[in-house]
C-alpha cells in the first residue's frame, strides 16, 4: 500500500517547481532591474552635482552652459547601465541624459541650477511582462551658490 502511494506523488515536486520557476525568475530579474534602475539614478544625481561644482568655482573667463553640459555628458557617458535601450532624440547620444543649465548670474552669490533628466530602459523585464514598455523618467537637480 505505501509503495503505490509514493508512485502516485513521484512528479509532484516537478509539478511544484514548475508552477512556481515562473514567478521566481520574475522575481530575481525584477530586483536586478530595480538596482540597475536605482545605480542610474544614483549616476544622474552625481553628474548633476559634478556639472553643479564645476559651475561654481571662480573663473575667468566664466564657465559656459555648455561646458557645465559637457562635464555632465562625459561623466555619464561611462557610467550609465544601458545596454543599447532606446533614447529620446532630443537628448545627448552619448549618455542619453538632457541637461539644462539655469543661474540668475555670474557674481558670487548666484545661483546656479543644473537639472538631469534620464529615461530609464527596462533591460530585461518588458520580455517577461509586455506590458510594461516605456521606461522610467529620473530627474536629478542640484542648486549651489556661485563662489
């Protein structure tokens, strides 16, 4: 009697595995999305804070939006975790990242304001669950005072 019941459960753990490798596999790529999410938000944050210093230390001549724009771009350009993910035409090719660059003047005291944008790509997510396309919008600002 004992022997036909344990024939009777033998492809249960199988069973088992396979209804719950799904969610499993959903879950594990679910927290390395979600840290590659938070590593370039984190790189945004510090591009934006490096375009920021760069900014406001004394120079002459002034240091132009541009080059501030620059800073950000290369400082992102190695930094970011895509891996070849649609970009917003608009934005640097490089980084895929915007900037804009704001101050209400060049005198020490001034304020100088530099905002990041970002889109984050899902890497591998949007293949288990298609309905989540798009992406995450990050933003990243920092406002410091002219030296």
């Amino acid at each position: 009697m004992k022997k036909r019941l344990l024939k009777k459960k033998r492809g249960a753990s199988a069973v088992e595995f396979a209804i719950i490798l799904p969610l499993l596999v959903l879950l594990v790529f679910g927290i390395i999305e979600l840290s590659f999410a938070l590593y370039d938000k984190a790189m945004i944050t510090n591009a934006s804070r490096e375009g920021a210093r760069v900014g406001i230390v004394y120079r002459l001549p002034a240091v132009t939006d541009a080059e501030i724009t620059g800073v950000v771009n290369n400082f992102l350009g190695s930094r970011l975790i895509t891996f070849g993910g649609s970009r917003d035409p608009s934005s640097n090719p490089v980084s895929g990242a915007t900037v804009i660059v704001t101050r209400t003047g060049y005198s020490p005291g001034g304020e100088l304001r530099v905002r990041v944008g970002y889109t984050y790509s899902f890497l591998v997510l949007p293949h288990f669950t298609p309905g989540l396309g798009g992406g995450i919008n990050m933003v990243a600002e920092t406002i410091m005072r002219m030296e």
